[in-house]
C-alpha cells in the first residue's frame, strides 16, 4: 500500500466526455492525495460512474487527461490495471461460484493466490469466511458487498476505486462497510469512493460534489458548512404541504426544501440576522394560520450546501 504523505496518488485536469447529446463530464479537475479517503457526492446521473470508468482504464476521456499513481490513464492502462482495486456499483462476480472460488479466481487474474493477500483482506474476510462455500448468487446484499470488496483488494492495490458500494443495502451495513474502509485507509491506503448518500460523506477526509458532469466544490465534509452565505432556518408542521406553500410564498423567500421531517427555509438576502429572519417566518406562518410552526436556526450540512450550489449554478446558466 501507499504511505501516506507520499504525493498525489491521483491527478485530474479539464476531463471530458460525451455520449451522444449527454455531457457525462465536463472539465473535470481534481487531486486525491496518497493515503486519502476521499468521496465523490452527487445524484445519479452526474456522471460519477464515468469518472471512476475513465480512472480505472476503461473508458477514454475525450479531452484532458488524468493520471493514477503516476501513470498516464491512456498511455499506461495495463500497468495502471495491476495497481488499482476497482469494485463497480453492481454486484459484478461471479454468482455459480462459491466466496471462495471467486476469491481464489480473481487473485489468479492478477497473477497472484488468495493466501499472499490474506492480510489485507483478513479483517473483511473473516465476516464471510464461514460461508466460503456458499454460492456468491445466494449471499444477502451486505455479504456480497463485503466479497466485492475482498475480490477487489486480493491483489493488494495500492489505489482501491469504489463506485457506489453501497447502493441498495441497508443502513447498518452500510455503516459497517465504511467502517472497514476507515481501517484500510488507517493503513495506508488510497481510497477513492462515490455516493449518492450525502450522509456517508462525513467519513471522507474531502468530498467533491459533483452535478451534471461538473464539480461544484472540494472540501472538508466537516467544514463545507462554512460555504453557506446566509441563515438557515429549519421549520417543522402537521400540514407539510400546506407549510411549504406557505414559505414559498413568502416575501423574503430565498429557497424552500423538504428536509427530513422539516423543512429548510433560507431567506433571498445574504448577511442577515438569524434571529431576526427566524421571527419573521414565524410570524407570517401565524398569520396564515399555521399556528403549530416549530422554527429554529440550525447549521448549514452538506445536503444545504449541495443545494444552494445546484441552485446558484442554474441560475448562472439561464
């Protein structure tokens, strides 16, 4: 694995690529530092997939150019292929052979045995050893996640790649999988993974939001609530819709979203006082008759952030 400190294990400049009318990337430039856990956060569609396809030499960008562990993504591909675990958003092994059997298969295609990557993979491994025999097809989806994850570092990578691991699971076991992450990077290893779920971007050391082919904004998932410009107001109801076309309508009305079981309410004007833009909320909901509004001032996340970034570069566009 790599040390960390050792230099940028990844490097991106103006990327693009196009199928067809749809802009899958567009002039896309990033640096994942070695030894990194870094995330890409966005939707589906914002072109997340064809990143991680052009990183691991599968796809060709058709501008810019990018470089993995020092390697050139076009020119080196073969070399890059050795050096990189990459692990796809759907499940992708082979479902008639047995945990073991794709263990042992995919260690050979890289030339090596399951026993010489046993230590990397070991704390993994010994959550799906006991079922070693069983068909990989007959797996529950977290077991089948944690093989993926296994079949993608038996070569022991120094670069490990992860396109939405962990779509279509449930919350304890995704919990778990980024639990194991968090010990391979403790390691040393470089980690680059994507995500529509903003709240495991927390477990990054830096997050890129990525829309519509394009990256909004790099930064410390525990900082980036320092971008918010303006108060942010969350405001909870009986009647939901009746809420928000109340808020919609109001003056002052910068964006209105459903968050959860409430509601976050910004005000059009940057720089305003919290409490001041928090009293009017809710006196022009008791004037509407929404006398049960709970208002309060809550901190920026990164879902708000994401928002009010999708937001400002819509309005730049029209």
């Amino acid at each position: 694995m790599t040390a960390r400190g050792a230099g940028a294990a990844v490097e991106a400049q103006g990327l693009s690529r196009r199928f067809g009318e749809v802009q899958a990337l567009d002039d896309v430039s990033f640096e994942v530092k070695a030894g990194e856990l870094f995330g890409f956060i966005g939707p589906d569609g914002a072109g997340k997939t064809t990143l991680f396809r052009i990183l691991t030499t599968l796809q060709r960008p058709d501008a810019g150019s990018a470089r993995v562990l020092g390697l050139d993504v076009v020119k080196d591909f073969w070399v890059i292929r050795t050096k990189v675990g990459y692990m796809p958003g759907r499940f992708s092994l082979y479902a008639d052979l047995s945990v073991e059997e794709n263990l042992r298969f995919f260690a050979s295609v890289f030339g090596t045995t399951l026993e010489k990557g046993a230590d990397l993979i070991a704390p993994i491994y010994e959550q799906i050893a006991p079922f070693k025999d069983r068909r990989a097809g007959a797996l529950s989806g977290g077991m089948k996640q944690k093989l993926a994850l296994c079949c993608a570092l038996v070569h022991t990578p120094e670069l490990l790649l992860l396109d939405e691991p962990t779509t279509g699971v449930d919350a304890v076991s995704r919990r778990e999988f980024w639990d194991l992450l968090e010990r391979l990077r403790a390691g040393g290893l470089t980690i680059v993974a994507s995500t529509p779920y903003m709240d495991e971007a927390s477990r990054c050391e830096r997050v890129a939001l990525i829309q519509r082919g394009r990256i909004l904004e790099i930064a410390d998932p525990r900082r980036i609530g320092e971008r918010f410009d303006r108060p942010l107001i969350a405001v909870r109801a009986s009647e939901r819709m009746r809420l928000l076309e109340a808020l919609r309508a109001h003056p002052g009305a910068g964006s209105v979203f459903p968050f959860g079981d409430v509601v976050h309410y910004t005000d059009a004007r940057p720089g305003g006082d919290a409490q001041a833009i928090a009293a009017s909320v809710r006196d022009a909901l008791a004037t509407r008759g929404i006398a049960d509004a709970e208002v309060e001032i809550v901190p920026p996340g990164i879902e708000d952030v994401f928002m009010a970034l999708m937001q400002r570069r819509g309005a730049e566009a029209a």
